[in-house]
C-alpha cells in the first residue's frame, strides 16, 4: 500500500511525448539518414526509461516540418508498439508551422487534465522560415504547452540556436549541437530517456495534482549530458 493514495496504488496518468522533426533541404543525405537511425536507435532506450516509471503511459507521436508541418506519425502510439518511419527531406524551415500543430494537441481536450506534463523534443539543422514565435507563443499559451519537457538538438553549425534556446525557455538548459552521427544519436538518446524520467518524476507528478486550469510552469531538474565516450564517427554534418 502507498500511504495517502486512495486504494494503496498510483493510477497510470498519460505521458505524451512529441518529436518535431526538421525534413527540410539541408536535412538532406546523411543528416536525415542519422536522424532517422539515431530515433530508431534511442526507442528501446525509451522503453527502459518508462519500464522504470510503471505509473506513466507513454504515448509517443511525430510531427515533421518542411514546406509547412504535417504529422508523420498522427495516432499516440503506446511506447512498446511505436515504431519509427523513416523521413525524408527537402522543402524550406517552416518551424512555426510545427509549433501551431504541436500546440493544437496540448488543449483540454484533446489532452486530458490529470496527465503528466507533455515532452517536446526538436530536432533543426537550419533557421526558421516562417513566424516561429508566433508558433512558440501558441505552444506557451496552453497550460500543459507551459509545463511541457521541452529539449532541443541542433545539427551541424547553421541552426539558430537562439529559438531552439527559446523554446526550452530554461536557462539552465541548453540546446545540444550534434556535429556529426555518433553525437546525434547520443543527443537523441539522452534527449528522449532524460524527459520521460523527468515528465514521470514524484515532483513531476506532484505539481500536476491539482487542476489543469490552474498550472504553473514547473522547472523540473533536467541533468546535462554527460560527455560523449571517445571513439566516435569522424564524419561532420
């Protein structure tokens, strides 16, 4: 029994979990290859992170930007039965789009009240082409958007780092900048496996007690990465 629980156990509270995706030009050739691969690779990662937090139901979804943002994987999929499809790039930066699309799932409804708080993961290798404070400022405007895990990895050395700082909105968490496919997958993995832990924490679970409406943005401790073991690929993006 757990004290002070009604009926002794903790119910399973949902746990959404976005990747937002960067199929943009630039992203072509090895870029969306290594995404592509570092995503696959992360999800048994994911699985572990989750299995150790039996209280959260992780319901995993993605949204892809180019030439506008579409969703590449529409339906929240249960974490032991997502699978990853590869994308494919070309298109401009349309990180906006995303954001307004993204935003769109955090109200209540679709999402329910008593969840735990949604994690945001970006991936971009470039600068945006459209509004996206505009779309950042969609995605803050809902409360659960406000109390999201938002984490962010930029690829190579052209992204704008400034709105991938942005939408972390915490400055004792920055950005990550992969330079090649061993740091991406790195980055991917730690991104993906740090969040669930976070989003599924007592405290995490705590401050969504009380009623949605009433939220507040939560700071939840989010370790850095440790440093990257020697022997990675020399290939730079």
């Amino acid at each position: 029994m757990i004290p002070g629980i009604p009926g002794g156990q903790l119910s399973n509270r949902p746990l959404h979990f976005f990747w937002l995706a960067d199929c943009s030009g630039s992203m072509a050739g090895a870029k969306i290859q290594a995404l592509n691969n570092a995503i696959r690779e992360a999800i048994p990662e994911m699985r572990r992170a989750a299995d150790n937090n039996p209280n959260a139901q992780v319901l995993v979804r993605a949204i892809k930007f180019s030439s506008g943002a579409q969703w590449h994987i529409a339906q929240p999929t249960l974490l032991d039965q997502f699978q990853w499809i590869d994308l494919q790039a070309g298109g401009v930066t349309d990180m906006g789009r995303a954001f307004l699309l993204v935003a769109e799932q955090l109200k209540v409804p679709p999402m329910v009240s008593r969840g735990l708080p949604p994690v945001l993961v970006l991936v971009s290798d470039g600068h945006p082409t459209d509004d996206a404070n505009r779309g950042l400022a969609a995605i803050m405007a809902e409360p659960w958007g406000n109390k999201a895990v938002r984490l962010a990895i930029g690829i190579g050395d052209d992204v704008d780092y400034n709105i991938l700082q942005n939408f972390i909105g915490n400055p004792e968490i920055s950005p990550c900048h992969a330079n090649n496919s061993d740091q991406l997958a790195y980055y991917i993995k730690w991104a993906s496996t740090v969040a669930i832990q976070a989003s599924s924490s007592p405290n995490a679970q705590a401050s969504t007690s009380q009623d949605q409406a009433a939220l507040a943005p939560t700071q939840l401790a989010i370790p850095a990465p440790s440093p990257m073991p020697g022997g990675q690929s020399q290939d730079v993006f």
